[in-house]
C-alpha cells in the first residue's frame, strides 16, 4: 500500500550535502487557453530526463518581467501551440488560417528577441521553431500546402515521415545519422530562416524541418514534436541542457572574474549621435549591448586617422572625443564609471558599475608635442598606439613608407615619456621594425592591443610568430581581434577563426601573454562575436575547449590587467 509521509520526502531530500546537485534551468514558453496558462507534461519530462530543471514562463510581455526571467534561466525551450497571427509578417489571414493565439505571439516574439540577444541556448519545437524565424529575420508560410500530411491523426508518440538531415549540422552530430521519422502536428511551416539561421532538415516535400544558428551559436528549431518520441527524442533535450550548462557556467565565470575588451572604437561614431546609453542598432558596444555580454569594461579609444578634412587640430579632437564620453559616463553614474588602473576598474564592478577605460589610436594626437603626453595622462588614457594606417613622426606602420626605418629620434623620445608617466606602449599597427625598436627603447614591456597571427593570416598588420615569441620573452601581450580581414583572407571569417588566432598565440607565446581587443566599431566583429552582447560566447567556446577558469580569466583581461598595474607601479616609484 501506498505511503503518504512527508517527513520521509524532506529526509530524502536532506539525505545528502550539498541538497542538490547545481542543474540548468530551463525556461518553456506556456500555452495559453480561455484564463489557463498551460504546458504538456511530456516537455517538462523530457528536460528531467535531460539532466535540467524545468520552469513554466507565462505569456508576460512586462519588460521587467521578461528581463528578470531570463536572468534566471539558462536556457529556453519554446514551445508548440496555435497558428501565428500573420500581421506580425505584414500579411493577411489565409482563408485556411486558425487557432491564433494572440496572447503569446508578442511575449514569446519578445523573449525570443531578447533570449537572442543575451545570447540563451534556445530550442523551438514546432511553433517555437516558427518562433525562431518570425522574432529573428524568417517568414512563416501561414498554410503548407502538400502531398505529404504534416497534421497527423495518429497518436502523438507514433512517427509518420521522414526528414533527411544536412551531415556537418547539430542534428547530425546528435543522431549521427542522415534520415529520421518523426511525427507531426502542424500547417504553418517556416520557408525562409533568415540569415542568422540555417537550414539543417528538410520533408521529403521540401518543406524546412529544422533549422540551426548559422553565427555558432546554441540555438536550433524542429519542426517536429521530440517531447512525444521518447528515448527517440531525449537526444534534442539533452543537447539543450548540456549547451545550458554551458552558459550557466559562464555567466558564473563572468560574474566572478573581470572580463575587459582592450581596444574599440566607438567613439569615431559620436558625430552620428549615437546613444550609448541605449541599445543603439549603429553601434557594437553600448551599456545594453555590454550588460547582456556580461562585459565588465572597455577600453574606448580616440582613433587619430591619418587625414581628416575637418579636424586641424589632432590634440582638440582627442580631446573632444573625451569629452563626449565623458558626457555619457556622467549621465549614468550608478552604472557606468571611468577606470585607469586595475584596482578602480576592481571596485566598479564590485559596486555593479560598467568600467570606461581611455586610449589613443594613433600618435598623430600628441601633435608632435611631448609635453602632451601628460596632457591625455591626466585626462585617464592607459596607452596609446604609436601610429596607424600610416607613417608619423613617432614611427613606420605596418601600411607605411618606412619613413624613418622604424622609430624616429621623436619616438625615443615619445616612448621614454610614456614609460615615465605609466602609459602602456601599442605596438598594433606598427611596421616589424618600428615594432623591434620600441620593444629596445621602452623600459617596459610592449603590447599589441589587437593583432593577430600572421601565420594564419598573411597579411602585414598580424604577429609574425618570431614577434610573439619577442613579446612573450620580453613580458608583453598580443591581444586577439576580431576584424575580419585580420583573421581570415581567403573566404569570410567567424568566430571560430578568432579562436584558431588565439589558440596559435597561446602555443607560441603560452597562457600568460594573450587576451581579447575586439576592434568592435572598427571593423571588427564577426559572426558569432559581432557585438559587446556576444562576448560570453567567446567564453562558451573556450569552455567548450576545456580551458580552466584560470586561462580564461587570463584571456579575458587579467593578463592586461596584470601588467597595467606593474607599469603604472613604475610610475609611482619614481615619483
């Protein structure tokens, strides 16, 4: 007989220490019937079984609510349900339209965009696949007309077609297999993915039946009903809850290190009048963008360019562009705060606040002057990249004339002041020799604040492996950027590619010498890592590479961190 104890249930579950082992929670969309929010027992069964824990979502769209939600889940299963309303294409109703389902059309279209945009492992099963498509640039067909029944009468466990799966996809590598029979429940079909979603199984009728990120990212979307296959359809849930886990573990990673970007150039857009302070489409980096990354702090430069019809004076336009960041910083000071040395950009995040952190691109700024060195030293800049696309009077770049066969005399000169005054020496963009002679003339170590490999890359802005190993034995830094054409020449790159960049440097410089400077707003930016909101996908892929939270801590600013502190203790024993 039946035993109805519940001091035996607490027991069990204070049977061992700790109570219970840390899981994924998983987000499901609920349906919605007449005033009952509503899901069907075999999803939340299925994420069980998976190794996650499952939550209900109610159709909200309160911002908050929604924002909070996600804050607190790891990964989002959307679910199946009615037809969706084709106005939210621009389209009207198919005569053959039905079950519309207005209450969570907006809430699962707005979680799904802002899921998306947090970067949350997401799976859409039948209408969420749709889902997928109409919040993230596809088109739903509101009534699929064919030879082959995609509404089955037969009982939902009972398979009744076949999908042919696409071989290098995320189906494949879970069924290892290019054929499956699945079952099917549905009219409206997603017929265009996109471009940040590629197609991965098709009906024997052509019709899409799944459907995966094409950025590398955890998010994949079937047409079909895996929660009703069983064992058959676990494989689906259990990618999900390991690709949760994944993300669990790097939002706690992220929480507990300090995760900076060394070199973006934001600022070049201030004319456009941009808003850093909201979500701005024109921009990569701004206080959203760097809130769903989970991105402790950025260094934003003044980029000098070269020649510029509207700017005479170079040392007012630097000073200008700080001037406007400053604006920003001012207007959000419960959030957003300046930072020049390691211990304030510390404390800023410990008071919950987005660190700013200042820098020139191109030596052009200081307009020959030294004493202006310590002009920008007192406005907070913590380096300044010597030259750019072109020869100065501090040096020969990589693009230059050789004008002066590496440094000038002014740079010596530039170089020493910088070292007395505590201001980090970037080597980006300059020519092998100018790089050789400032590691000689600086009395402390060099960095690249975004270059990569040239053995990957033959192009002349990237590290020969002969420079790498100079830095390293020297103690300076390369830092890995993501502008495309620095990454890869023969075809488009990706974040796999900035990867590679890295992983190379790590061979031949080691752990202790590398990290990230996106060049975000730039030009740099790819798939995968195109914004300051994708950043913790750069963690999720070195986690994935079994990197210890020592290494990434590293990479992702302790390294620079590090050896920002010991230049900036120089300073302050000389003084």
């Amino acid at each position: 007989m039946k035993q109805y104890s519940l001091s035996a249930l607490t027991e069990e579950a204070y049977a061992n220490f700790p109570e219970a082992k840390k899981k994924p929670v998983i987000g499901m969309t609920a349906n919605h019937s007449d005033i009952d929010a509503t899901i069907r027992d075999a999803y939340y069964k299925q994420v069980v079984a998976a190794g996650g824990v499952p939550v209900i979502i109610p159709p909200v769209t309160d911002a908050d609510v929604v924002i909070n939600t996600l804050e607190h889940i790891d990964g989002l299963i959307l679910t199946g349900g009615g037809d969706y309303n084709p106005l939210w294409c621009g389209e009207e109703p198919s005569s053959k339209l039905h079950n519309i389902n207005a209450v969570r059309d907006s809430a699962e279209l707005l979680i799904t965009r802002l899921a998306y945009n947090r970067q949350v492992p997401m799976l859409g099963i039948c209408r969420g696949m749709q889902t997928l498509a109409m919040a993230l640039g596809g088109h739903v067909e509101q009534d699929h007309v064919s030879d082959i029944k995609h509404s089955q009468d037969a009982e939902r466990q009972e398979a009744t077609h076949s999908v042919s799966i696409v071989k290098d996809s995320t189906l494949y590598n879970i069924y290892a297999r290019e054929e499956l029979v699945v079952n099917s429940f549905h009219h409206q079909v997603v017929d265009e993915t996109g471009n940040i979603f590629r197609i991965t199984a098709k009906a024997t009728d052509g019709a899409i039946e799944a459907m995966e990120s094409s950025e590398h990212k955890s998010i994949m979307g079937v047409q079909w009903h895996p929660e009703w296959l069983g064992k058959d359809g676990l494989p689906i849930f259990q990618w999900l809850v390991e690709r949760a886990e994944e993300f669990r573990k790097a939002k706690l990673l992220h929480q507990q290190i300090i995760t900076l970007d060394t070199h973006c150039d934001t600022p070049m857009f201030f004319h456009q009048n941009v808003d850093f302070l909201t979500r701005d489409p024109r921009i990569k980096v701004d206080l959203h963008k760097m809130t769903e990354g989970h991105l402790d702090a950025v260094t934003m430069v003044c980029y000098m360019p070269q020649v510029h019809p509207d700017i005479e004076s170079p040392k007012q336009y630097a000073d200008y562009i700080f001037n406007e960041i400053s604006n920003f910083v001012n207007k959000k000071p419960d959030y957003l705060a300046f930072a020049r040395t390691p211990e304030e950009i510390l404390q800023n995040k410990q008071a919950g606040k987005k660190s700013i952190v200042l820098g020139i691109e191109n030596g052009l700024a200081i307009e020959d002057d030294i004493k202006n060195i310590e002009h920008f030293a007192k406005r907070g800049i913590t380096y300044i990249t010597l030259c750019h696309n072109g020869d100065n009077d501090i040096c020969d770049s990589a693009r230059g004339n050789n004008t002066h066969g590496g440094v000038s005399p002014f740079g010596e000169q530039v170089i020493k002041e910088m070292n007395r005054l505590g201001i980090m020496v970037d080597l980006s963009h300059a020519g092998e020799k100018s790089f050789y002679d400032a590691m000689e003339i600086s009395q402390t170590p060099i960095v690249c604040s975004h270059s990569n490999c040239r053995a990957l890359c033959d192009h002349p802005r990237n590290l020969t492996d002969d420079q790498l190993r100079a830095l390293a034995k020297s103690g300076g830094l390369a830092h890995t950027t993501f502008y495309p054409g620095f990454l890869q020449k023969s075809s488009e790159a990706d974040i796999l590619d900035a990867v590679k960049h890295l992983e190379h440097a790590i061979s031949i410089m080691g752990i202790d010498h590398v990290g990230i400077g996106t060049d975000f707003d730039g030009d740099g930016g790819v798939p995968g890592m195109n914004d300051a909101s994708e950043v913790i996908n750069f963690t999720m892929h070195l986690l994935r590479r079994n990197y210890s939270d020592a290494d990434i801590r590293k990479i992702w600013g302790g390294n620079w961190l590090r050896l920002m502190g010991e230049i900036q203790k120089i300073k302050k024993l000389k003084d």
